[in-house]
C-alpha cells in the first residue's frame, strides 16, 4: 500500500512539473528571439526550403555551448528522414543525416 502511495506521489509531481520546464524553454526561446540571439523559425524553414524540401516532423530549438541550434526532422520525398542541425543565428547547415530508404 505504502509503495502505492509513493507511486502516486510521484506521478502527480512529474505531471505537476513537466509543464514548467515546457514554460521556461519556451520563454528561453522568447527572450533568444527578442536580443537577436537567433531567427525566427519561420524565416529558417524558409530559408533551408528550397535545398532541403520536405514534410517538417520535428523542431527542437537547443542551446548548445552557448551556441544557438536548431534541430529539424523532414521527411523526404523518397519516403526516408532528413536530419538537419542550422545555426539559429544565421540558418546555416551545421550537419545533415539522410536516412533514405533503402531498395
């Protein structure tokens, strides 16, 4: 009974915390955006359209070492994923991954 309880504790405290953390990435991600710290996504998505075209899955925005990146997941014509890292300053290709289907 008593691990019932400590369970259900802690579920209700990760659910109670989870929107939180959601809240300050996204006002880390504001506050980038308004010192011109990065672009914004639109004008990103934009600008990487025309030599990577796809269907967009996923976007993470991460700050790594002081560095500014956005992560974005396409899905290709042929069916496989693109993986693409872009500066968030300037939109320029930091990697890509294709994982293209194989036939």
């Amino acid at each position: 009974m008593i691990w019932r309880k400590l369970l259900l504790t802690g579920l209700a405290a990760a659910t109670l915390a989870a929107p939180v953390i959601a809240d300050d990435d996204h006002e880390m991600a504001r506050r980038a955006l308004a010192a011109g710290e990065i672009l914004p996504l639109r004008a990103v998505l934009d600008r990487i359209n025309s030599q990577y075209p796809g269907e967009v899955l996923e976007i993470e925005l991460d700050d790594e070492k002081g560095r500014w990146v956005y992560e974005i997941k396409l899905l290709a014509a042929n069916g496989g994923v693109r993986k693409l890292l872009i500066d968030a300053k300037d939109a320029s290709v930091i990697a890509e991954r294709d994982k293209s289907p194989r036939r």
